[in-house]
C-alpha cells in the first residue's frame, strides 16, 4: 500500500448540512489509509460531522483562501504532518472510492508533480462544463492532460509545494487565488496535471451568482498580472510571433518593478507557449497527463 498521508480541508458557511454530510462521507469511504478531514467553519457554525472529523469555527469570514489558509495550518505549518492535501466544495461528492488512492499513485509516480486538478461533473447528468476544464482546448473534458491552473474546489496539493511557495493570498477573500498559487508553483518547477478520472459531483452552477463576483475576478485578476506577469500591450500583441521569447524578455525589462517579488519567466513563457498553441503555433499540451514539457528556461 501507498505510504502517502492524506488529508482533506473543506470549508463551509454551514448553510449546507446535508451536503457537507455527503461529501464527508465520500471521502470516508476512499480506499486504502483514512483521509484525516478539517472543516472550516468561515465565520459560521460548523453542522454537525462524524466522529473523528475536526472542526474549527472562525469568528469571521476570512474569504476562500484566508478559510482553507486556516485548514491547511491545521496539518501542521503548511500542511507537514500530511503528505497531501485534499480540497473539496462542500456541496461536492466524491464520485469514486479510489480517487485518494490515485492521487497517491500519481504523486508517487511523478516526484516533480505539485498539485492536480480533479474533473468537476453535474450529478445528475455528468456533464462538465467548459469553464471547468483549466485549458485553452477545453471541449474535451475526457481528456486528462498537464495544464498551468487549477480547479479551487477540486484538487490535491502536495504539501512540499506550500512549505516552498507559501500557502493561497488572504487579500483575493473569492477567485483566482489558485491561479496565483498555480504561477508560483509552476516557477518553482512544480508541474499541475488535470485528471478527468478523478471526479467531484457538483451541481452545474454559474460564477456569477455571487454577488461580488465581477468585482473580485477584475480585481484579483489584475493582482494577478501586476505580480507576476512583466507583460506589456506590445508584447501580448506580439505573442504570436516566432520571436515570442524576446518579446517577453524586453517587455520585462520595460516593466515597472511589481509590488512584491517578481516570479522568474517561467509561468509567463508557458502562458506564451499555450497562447501560441491556441494561434497554431504549437500544442498547448501533452495530450495526457505524464513527464513534464519543455519549457524555455528564465533568465
């Protein structure tokens, strides 16, 4: 049997318990050792949960990333006494028993492999809707492929990649903090695959029905790209171009310095290497997940 520990941070705003108690029992039910599970209560009551499940309540909503942040820490400073994180929606399900036992397989399989990104399907008609394929060429939800981000509500993290990189941004509160955590993990040669046989039942939903949700993906999008991406309008113009890679290295030599740290090249040339795919310049991915790509070393 897989060594690897496995651990599970949901987070709820308790409005939901007989969701919370269907998913908590899916993940009973994996095979091999027991998924130890954290519920975060943010900023609510936790309902109540089976035997052995811990909980914690926060006195105040700290936002997606704060919430899972506190769940994380619960394993231990960046999730240590654990070798993988799960993170499940609380209105999801587990669709198979063996989903841990293949993140523990493919974890196992690919030392360099940090974080994967389960196919999210409606329960009642298996549909995947498109959004939740994190790729350019996303109409075949099937295929399982490496990809540059993930799915915030369907994942597994292997902790060494937040004892590297850090956990999720407190400051985005709702969306895009797993693009962020996903650059930082990519230029630290962590690599992300998308596996369509690890699936999370999750009603078909659209974004828009949070009510801040135009603000924070405009805002937490531009975060995004004023932290790590050295991308001027002349260079997004240009990525089309065979010169691709010096227009990336001029515009970042032209850009202001950014308000924390700047990342090396390395997200930003597999951003350019993906949206040359979708001009037909090249594939955008493997095909399947498996060893990792090339891609152009950084300065």
């Amino acid at each position: 049997m897989n060594g690897m520990k496995v651990g599970a941070v949901i987070i709820t705003m308790g409005n939901r318990p007989d969701e919370l108690r269907a998913l908590l029992d899916s993940v009973a039910k994996q095979d091999g050792d027991t998924v130890e599970v954290v519920v975060v209560g943010n900023g609510s009551p936790v309902p109540d949960v089976p035997e052995g499940v811990r909980t914690i309540e926060l006195p105040e909503n700290l936002g997606i990333p704060g919430g899972r942040n506190v769940g994380i820490e619960a394993f231990g400073p960046s999730g240590r006494d654990v070798d993988i994180l799960l993170f499940l929606d609380d209105d999801g399900l587990l669709a198979h028993h063996d989903t841990a036992e293949l993140c523990r397989e493919a974890f196992t399989a690919d030392p360099k492999l940090g974080i994967v990104s389960f196919r999210i399907a409606d329960p009642d008609n298996g549909v995947t809707q498109r959004r939740h394929v994190p790729r350019l060429r996303a109409s075949d939800p099937m295929r399982s492929s490496r990809v540059t981000t993930f799915l915030g509500g369907a994942n597994a993290v292997r902790t060494q990649v937040f004892a590297e990189v850090g956990g999720l941004p407190d400051e985005f509160f709702y969306a895009h903090e797993e693009t962020d955590l996903a650059w930082r993990a990519l230029d630290a040669g962590w690599m992300i695959d998308y596996r369509s046989d690890m699936v999370l039942y999750h009603p078909t939903t659209a974004p828009s029905r949070h009510a801040v949700y135009h603000r924070m993906v405009a805002r937490n999008r531009g975060t995004c790209r004023r932290w790590v991406t050295p991308l001027s309008g002349s260079a997004i113009r240009k990525l089309t171009m065979p010169s691709f890679g010096s227009a990336v290295k001029a515009s970042a030599a032209r850009s202001p310095r950014p308000c924390r740290p700047a990342l090396s090249h390395s997200p930003v040339e597999t951003f350019v290497f993906e949206m040359r795919s979708l001009c037909g310049h090249g594939s955008a991915d493997s095909g399947k997940a498996g060893p990792p790509r090339a891609v152009p070393a950084g300065p």
